[in-house]
C-alpha cells in the first residue's frame, strides 16, 4: 500500500474490463480501495467478488444505464469518492474518405459517454458532499493530429474541454478533475489500431510498431501500469493543489501542455 489514505475509499472505474481501465482497477484494489469496476463488457447488473471489490455492467452511450447505476450507488451508499473515467473507442480512417455514422459512433462513446458519466456521477459527489477526485483518461491525441485518426482526435479534443469545464465548476465543492493523456500505450485497443493503420498505409503491423516505438524519447512504448500509476498519484493526497489539469504520460512523445 503506496497511500493508506485510500483505504476503504470508494472507487468507481468506468471502462475497467482490459487494458488501462484493468491496470487502474487492479491499483486501485491494492490500496485496498473499494472498487466498483463499470463495463459494458460484464453482464451482471452488480455483483460483488470479493470483499473490496464489485462489477456491474453500464453502457455509457444509454442515458437511462448510468441512470440505474447512478441509482444503485445511492441505494447502496457507494457513492464514489474517486471517479475514474476510462472507456471509450477509437476508429482508423482518412478523414476524405470516413463515414458519418462511424465519426458519429467515436463521438457517441467517448464524447457524449465521458459527458453523460462525469455530470451524474460528480453530481452525486457534489450532492453528499465527498471533496474528491475525477480522473479522466483522455488522449495526446487530444493535443496532437494523428493520420486516420480523425473521429479520436477530434474526440478527445472535446474530453480534453469537458475535464476544464468541469473542474472550473466544482473546484469550490472540493472535487478537483483531471485529465491522464496517454500516448502510444500497448493495449488489446492499440494492437487492433496497428492491424487497421498497417492495411489503411499499406504497411505491415512490424512497420507499424517500430515506428511507434521510434517516436518515444524514451525507447519504449507504455504499458497500461504506467498510466495507472498517474491516476494514483491524481487521487492521493500529493496531487492536492491539482485540477483543470491534462496531464502527458508518453515518454516524452508529447512535451507540451
């Protein structure tokens, strides 16, 4: 245990199923947190496995399921004291030749979706009075252009704004909201991105890959525990004077705020 101020808080992790969202849940279990891990992936609607630990499944594009889950944490006075907000998509594609509803998907799940929780889910917060801490997992392609990455670019652009606003509006409650920037993190999401972008380039996933790993100043892609640990930091008491922040886990891939 890294902070004990942790113990028995209770953690909402929205997207904890695999890759990112599975390395903040894990963390955040070690701190013997509470941990309510939020997925469209299980089928349950909330089920506890183990003694700090619960899943439940929520689609973040359908208002009325972060309703009901919204509604199952009051009832059960799991009201979070650290949202973690880490689900969303991404689709490879020229923006000359991308389709509508795909652009309209993307922004459906990671706009609207990081929208729809972070306002029922910090408005409970606010509501019962927990001074504590939003963590949004953003992107460096919310600060940067990425070729055939248009709908996730522009995307976490929006998540990037929405993390500011927020912060600017509940810093007087005591909740303070940060955004986690990843840059090229080995994931099952990014192992799918290498599939598509080789085949859109005309270049194999191994072209892809070391040309990935060319651009980190530090000679090696992230792995999902390296952003985890930021959101740790974010949610102990060392990041106390911290909020409206975006904050770059790349290995220098991106330097600027």
């Amino acid at each position: 245990m890294v902070f004990p101020q942790l113990k028995q808080k209770i953690v909402l992790v929205i997207g904890g199923a695999q890759g990112i969202g599975a390395a903040v849940r894990r963390t955040f279990l070690s701190e013997s947190a509470v941990v309510i891990d939020a997925d469209r992936q299980y089928k349950d609607t909330f089920s506890q496995t183990s003694a700090n630990a619960y899943q439940c499944f929520l689609d973040i594009c359908e208002e009325a399921s972060v309703l009901r889950l919204r509604d199952e944490l009051v009832k059960r006075q799991l009201v979070p004291d650290v949202l973690i907000h880490v689900a969303g998509i991404s689709i490879m594609d020229d923006f000359l030749a991308s389709q509508t509803e795909d652009f309209d998907r993307v922004f459906a799940v990671n706009t609207r979706g990081a929208y729809l929780v972070l306002r029922t889910f910090t408005a409970e917060m606010k509501q019962v009075k927990k001074a504590g801490r939003v963590v949004v997992i953003a992107s460096q392609a919310g600060k940067n252009p990425y070729r055939g990455m248009t709908a996730y670019v522009a995307s976490k652009h929006a998540v990037i704004g929405l993390t500011k606003n927020l912060a600017l509006e509940v810093a007087a409650d005591g909740i303070q909201v940060n955004a986690v920037c990843p840059g090229i993190i080995e994931t099952e999401m990014k192992q799918r991105e290498r599939v598509d972008g080789a085949k859109l380039r005309g270049l194999t996933v191994a072209e892809i890959e070391a040309e990935d790993a060319s651009q980190v100043p530090l000679r090696r892609t992230g792995t999902p525990q390296d952003v985890a640990n930021v959101v740790l930091f974010l949610a102990s008491p060392l990041a106390s004077y911290l909020t409206g922040q975006a904050i770059n886990v790349t290995g220098g891939m991106t330097m600027h705020g």
